[in-house]
C-alpha cells in the first residue's frame, strides 16, 4: 500500500525511523514523499505502524493515504 507523507519538520528523523520501521521511502521532494511497507496491505496496518512509530497524530508530517472505492451498489 502507498502512502504519500509531507513532512513540516524534523525530516532526517522522520526518515530515519521510518527506515529503521522497514518503510521504503520514495522521496519526490525535499518535503514530500510516498512511503511502502512490504508488510502493510491495508490502510490499519499503515495507521497502526505509524502510530506505534508515533508519526500518526505528529505535527511535524501530514499523512495522506489512498481514497478508498465506493462500495459498487446494486
């Protein structure tokens, strides 16, 4: 799953514990960047690793992850 992260401050550390997470880091600019986890299928599983990283609820990034489909209806 992609996840795209901005990042206001404390990039390097930001990085670095995302790394050490096993994150793979996509860097698009020096603020922004889109983030996958080999482990990581679903949008919990991103939310609960980045939470116990304690990144979820910082001020320092803002988390985007994908819109999710509508359900089709009948």
């Amino acid at each position: 799953m992609k996840t795209q992260i901005r990042m206001l401050y404390d990039t390097d550390k930001i990085l670095q514990s995302l790394q050490a997470d096993g994150w793979v880091i996509d860097r698009e600019t020096a603020d922004a960047a889109t983030i996958t986890h080999a482990s990581v299928k679903t949008e919990r599983e991103a939310r609960n690793r980045l939470h116990t990283l304690g990144l979820l609820t910082s001020g320092a990034l803002r988390v985007k992850f994908p819109m999710r489909r509508a359900a089709a209806t009948a």
